[in-house]
C-alpha cells in the first residue's frame, strides 16, 4: 500500500524554482518573476525587536501554542482590524507561518473521504494540504468570462453529502482576483445553509489595490463560529524567511486538536520570531503601507508593460502579486509545444525569465502562466524588455 506521503506532489513551482537556482548559481542574468516573496526588508522596528530579544536572553522554550504577549496582540488586531469576534487568545494560535495554519486547520477538521471545495486555479499547495489528512479536493473553475470570480451558484452546485468545508482565498493567488463582500456573504450563507465549514486564507490582506478595503468572512456572524482563519506574518511584513503565522477559530474542538499537533510538531514557533511578531502588531504599520503602495505602482508598470507584448492577455489583479496571463493564439509554440510549460521553459531557457506555468495551479489553469512582480521597478522594466524583444 502507498504511504499517504508518497501521494504528495510538489509540482510546478519547486522545479521552476530549482531551474531558476540553477541558472543563477551557474552565473547567468535571470529575472526570478516566478517567486512570491518581495525583495522588501524586514521593518526597521521588528528587526530591532528580534536582535533585542536575542540579547536579553528571551530564546528559552515558548509555549507551543504562542506567547501570551503575541496572541493578545493577535486577538487585539483579529477583533478591531479583521472585525472576527474570536472570544479570546485562546483561541488564537501561532504558527510556522501560513502553511503551516492551513496544515493544521485541515489536518484538524477533516476525516478521510471529506469534500473541500476550492477554486481552480489555486497555489498548489492547498489541495496537497487538504489530501496530507484523507480530504478530497473539489475544485471549482474561475471562469474569465466572469472575471474570475468564485461563483457561489458553483459551490453550492457542488455539495455533496461529503462536503465538509469551504476554502476561500481573498485576495487570491494566482489570479489576483479579490472576492467581494457581497460574494463571501452569498458563501457564507451556502455555508450556514449546508452547514458546512469555510476556511479563510487571508494571506494577502495587506496587499489589495485601488483602494479596495479587504474583507474577512470570518466577521459574518452567522458563520463566524464555523469559520478557521489563516494569516501570515510573510506577504504584510516581507518576513518570509522568518515563519510567522497565526490561526483563529472559535470552536474548541479545533483549538483542542491544533494545541496536540503544535506540541507534537513545532513545539512552538522560535521566540525571537514571535518577538518581532509582537513589535509587528503593537507598532506603526507605515510600512506596511509603503510597501503595499510600491506594490500597487510595480502592478501597474509590470501590467502596462504586459500589454505590449502581444503573445499575453493579462488580468489585472486587484490584490496578490502576480499577474495572472493567457497564451494567446498568436503565439507560434516553443519546441513544437504551446502549453503552459512551453511557454515557461521558453522564457526560462530564451530570455532567463522565470513563470510558473499555469498548470501548476489546477487543470483550469492551462493555457495560462503566473508572473510575480516582487522585484524593484527597474528589474520589473527590464523583464519586460527582455520578453519584448524576445517576442516581437
Ligand atoms: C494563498 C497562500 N496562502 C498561504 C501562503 C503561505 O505563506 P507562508 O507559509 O509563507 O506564510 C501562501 C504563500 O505563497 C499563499 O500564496
């Protein structure tokens, strides 16, 4: 019998990113617009913190679920910014990260055999952390005809008598599609309704343009008890590398099962990490700010630059950092192949330009490829000349 870990796949973005590796460490100009990670530093404040805890001798042993300073924190910023009624830090549980909260939110939820529904496309990780525990990923198409939105006419088609959650990612990656207040409400009633289960991963709150204010489906009172939020510490504060997450729920089952898996996995997140997390949350969010600002201006130079290259028809997102692209018919092929891998082995091999092939992200994805826009404006520009010449 296979080992249920032998049935993980790791897909798409692990072997672009070790072709990208590759190439850079043998010594050729490559521009990386396949990594979600933006080339920000750490804000000043929470460096300070995480060298002043160091110093002062705070690296013993935290408790597994968080220290109480960061969950109070956490609670303080879940209530008044994310409008979730979490009845108190308890119920707040710092992670490794947000991969590591969507580990533990599935991993505490499901039973074997059970339905989560997702949108297709989807970072691929998600559904290999719905299937780590026995769950079955549903997908649920975003069609571009309806501007990507996640339909609740589709999810509530797609309920079965196994269905036992709904996972939603606002603002979404890959495509950058926001989902409205309007939708999540139409989501959460389907919920409630089917008495389902949503997970909300909110990794991107910060990072939403245009003015557009982000919405937590956690703050809809009718499902605010059945809902597990999943945040990260690594897109709002550029702290990729330093693993801080955090998870909210209000049932005490879930809270129950996460605290053995903390204490059996982790036993904690490093305390000089979470030291930095508390300077994060109590102190000035400018930066925060900044860099969704500098963010927004990158979207729009990379998206305008996009548009002059005609073998792309880009979407423009409204939160996320990637620019989602069809490969339009006006493109010949690479090496007799026109899909999605094609199309990146031919920007990797011919222009040293990094994408994730769309396929990566579920099978609606075909046809299309992921660009991240992390890098510094300059950098931005020049990958777009690049693509430019290679293309015209
Ligand atoms: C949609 C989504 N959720 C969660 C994560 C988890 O990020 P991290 O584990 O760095 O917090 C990512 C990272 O790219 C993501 O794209």
């Amino acid at each position: 019998m296979t080992h249920i870990i032998d049935k993980i796949t790791l897909g798409g973005l692990v072997l672009v990113r070790d072709k990208m590796m590759a190439q850079q460490a043998a010594g050729r100009k490559v521009y990386r617009l396949e990594v979600g990670d933006t080339n920000f530093d750490v804000p000043a404040n929470i460096q300070q913190a995480i060298a002043d805890a160091m110093r002062s001798g705070k690296t013993h042993y935290p408790p597994s679920t968080g220290l109480p300073q960061l969950r109070n924190a956490m609670l303080k910023k879940l209530r008044e910014e994310n409008g979730l009624p979490v009845k108190d830090a308890e119920h707040v549980l710092v992670t490794i990260g947000g991969m590591h909260g969507l580990y533990m939110a599935f991993a505490s939820l499901l039973e074997p055999g059970d339905e989560v529904i997702l949108p297709d496309p989807m970072w691929s990780e998600t559904a290999e952390l719905i299937k780590r525990p026995g769950g079955v990923p549903v997908p649920i198409t975003l069609r571009p005809d309806r501007s990507f939105q996640y339909a609740p006419a589709d999810i509530e088609a797609a309920i079965t008598p196994k269905t036992k959650a709904i996972y939603i990612n606002s603002p979404q990656n890959p495509i950058g599609v926001v989902f409205s207040a309007e939708t999540q409400r139409q989501i959460a009633a389907i919920a409630v309704k089917h008495n389902l289960w949503v997970i909300s991963d909110e990794a991107y709150e910060h990072v939403i343009f245009d003015g557009a204010r982000h919405f937590s489906i956690g703050s809809i009172p009718e499902i605010a008890d059945r809902t597990i939020t999943v945040y990260t510490f690594s897109k709002t504060y550029a702290m990729t590398g330093l693993r801080l997450g955090y998870m909210a729920t209000n049932d005490d089952v879930i809270v129950d099962r996460c605290r053995k898996l903390l204490r059996l996995t982790t036993n904690g997140v490093p305390s000089i990490t979470q030291w930095g997390g508390v300077a994060a949350l109590t102190g000035p969010q400018d930066a925060v700010h900044e860099m969704a600002a500098e963010l927004e201006t990158r979207r729009n130079i990379f998206f305008e630059g996009l548009q002059t290259i005609k073998v792309f028809e880009s979407f423009k997102p409204q939160g996320a950092f990637y620019v989602w692209s069809k490969i339009a018919d006006a493109w010949p092929g690479y090496q007799g192949q026109r899909d999605s891998w094609a199309m990146t082995n031919c920007l990797i091999d011919r222009a040293g330009v990094g994408t994730s092939p769309g396929i990566a992200f579920g099978p609606a994805g075909e046809g299309y490829v992921r660009f991240a826009f992390t890098l510094d404006r300059p950098t931005l520009t020049e990958s777009i000349e690049v693509m430019h010449d290679l293309f015209k």
